[in-house]
C-alpha cells in the first residue's frame, strides 16, 4: 500500500462512517473503531 492509496482508503471510509451515523449508530459506531484500529496500524 503507498502513501496514495491509504490516505484514499481512509478518505472513503470517512465518507462512509458519516453516510452511516445518519442512519445507523451501530454500524458507525463498529466502522469507527474499525478506522481507528487503520490508523494505528497502517498509518504509523
């Protein structure tokens, strides 16, 4: 994965986690922590 396509993938992500909290609280909620758990592991 380059630098690119992280910063896509967790632009889409983002983008979907505030389509879902309109919706779904929990399913945003699990895609948070999933984001989270991105972060810590990808980008650093």
């Amino acid at each position: 994965w380059n630098l690119e396509k992280k910063q896509s993938y967790k632009k889409q992500a983002i983008e979907i986690h505030k389509s879902l909290a309109k919706n779904n609280d929990y399913l945003a909620n699990r895609l948070d922590t999933k984001i989270k758990e991105y972060e810590q592991f990808f980008i650093n």
